[in-house]
C-alpha cells in the first residue's frame, strides 16, 4: 500500500506530461515512472477497444501473453463491470462460485505469480479500461484516483495517435470535407462551401470511412475529434517551424488537418 505524501501539483504534472511523450516507448516510460511513484512496480492497464483486447503491463514475464492466447479475457472474473463499479479487492485463490476455465485462470496465473490485486474500472470514451494493481489488497484513495487518471490518459494518447496516423490515409480533399463535416455542415453546405456537387461529397464521405474503417460519419467525425484534441487549450502552436497564435488564426486547425 502507498504510504507516502501527497503531492497534488507534481502528481498531475506527471500526468500532464503523458501527452507531451513524442512516441510509444516515451510514453511507456512515463507511465511506469508516475506507477512507480505510487510504489506500484506491477501493473496492467488494459480494455477493449475497437472490438479488440489490448493491454499495457508490468506483469511476470510472458503471462499477458498467455493470458491472451487462451483469451482467458472473456472468462475473468475480475474483469466484471458489476464488480468493479468501485475498486475491487481480490484474492486469486479465495474467489468463490468459479467455472473450471476460471479455476485454470487463478491456478496458472498463481504460477506466474499473480495472486492478489485490487482493479478499478477507468472511465473512456473508447471502450471499457481496466486497471489492475498487482499485490495490492488495500488503497490510499488519492493513489487510485491518480493512477486511475494516468491510465485514462494513457489510452487517450494511444486512440489520438491511431486516429492521426488514420488521417494520414486521407487525401486533402477527403479531410477538406471530414473538417467541414465537424463544423456542423449538413452534404449541401459542404458541397456549396468547396463548390462542388452534393453527390461529390457523397463519394468523398464513403471513402473517408473505409479508409478510416468505420460504419457511418459520427464515427469520422469521433476519430477527427480525438486527432485534434490534443491540440484544444493551447494559444500557440508550432506548426512547420512557425508560431501561430490560433486566437488570430482560426484556420490554424483546418491547416493542420490538410498539412
């Protein structure tokens, strides 16, 4: 259990600084270091997204691995939504009313030394998070809250690099229309505004979401949100090696989306 003090401003600081990390590796780095301010060295962070389970961990060495090979995701109980509305205290070899897969689950997990944790679920916009604490059976509350916060902005960071590395595939007429979409614009506003055909935006708006593999606009629209959030609160930003104040340029964001 973390029994040290409190630092609020450096404790957000540190969570702060997950979106300033310039790639993946920085980014686990950080991530271990706010954990390990915590005295947590192991830990998962992991959840469903775009129908797929991934995960980020300090656990023993190959059993994530193990653990999602035998998909025994789908089968933990630990990673129940009505258990852990609060944070969920367990005990592998104390869990009751199991079925045999999930007795398989703790044993083997028990062998690669995962006997006891406490999980929380994280709040997301991108799907259901789990963040898992190894050999922790009870909590400072500020703790999990921060370490709850980290692991939100971890997966945020992770979903905005997939959405911009996605809009990368567009062409510049394709994220022309996709921004003038997220201004409110109904196909005829569109189509008026670039002054070209409605059934020209059509064609635009189809191959927008193939290429971003979604079923319908709103979810175009959700990645073009997550692509350009990063950049919301900022008063300037440095964009082809030039300071744009974007109070005084307002196209600065439409520039960044066709740059």
């Amino acid at each position: 259990m973390f029994t040290g003090a409190i630092d609020n401003n450096k404790t957000e600081q540190m969570v702060e600084s997950l979106g300033e990390s310039r790639d993946l590796n920085e980014l686990n780095k950080n991530i271990k270091k706010i954990f390990e301010s915590f005295d947590v060295d192991r830990f998962s962070i992991m959840g469903y997204f775009d129908s797929e389970f991934k995960s980020f961990d300090t656990y023993p060495p190959d059993w994530i691995q193990y653990y999602i090979s035998n998909q025994y995701y789908a089968y933990d109980p630990v990673l129940s939504w009505d258990k852990i509305r609060l944070p969920f205290s367990w005990k592998g070899h104390e869990m009751r009313d199991l079925t045999p897969t999930q007795e398989r689950l703790f044993s083997e997990a028990h062998d690669f030394g995962v006997k006891t944790g406490i999980t929380l679920s994280v709040p997301s916009c991108t799907g259901q998070t789990f963040l898992t604490l190894l050999d922790y059976e009870s909590h400072h509350p500020f703790a999990l809250y921060a370490l709850s916060l980290a692991a939100q902005s971890y997966w945020h960071f992770i979903q905005t690099s997939k959405a911009k590395n996605l809009l990368s595939l567009l062409t510049a007429r394709e994220r022309e229309i996709i921004f003038l979409k997220t201004k409110g614009l109904a196909m005829k506003g569109v189509a008026t505004t670039l002054n070209i055909s409605e059934s020209t935006v059509v064609f635009h708006l189809t191959n927008i979401k193939k290429k971003l593999k979604v079923s319908n606009s709103e979810q175009a629209l959700f990645l073009i949100g997550l692509a350009i959030s990063q950049f919301r609160g900022r008063n300037h930003l440095n964009l082809d090696n030039e300071n744009f104040n974007i109070n005084a340029h307002p196209a600065v964001l439409r520039s960044l989306l066709l740059s």
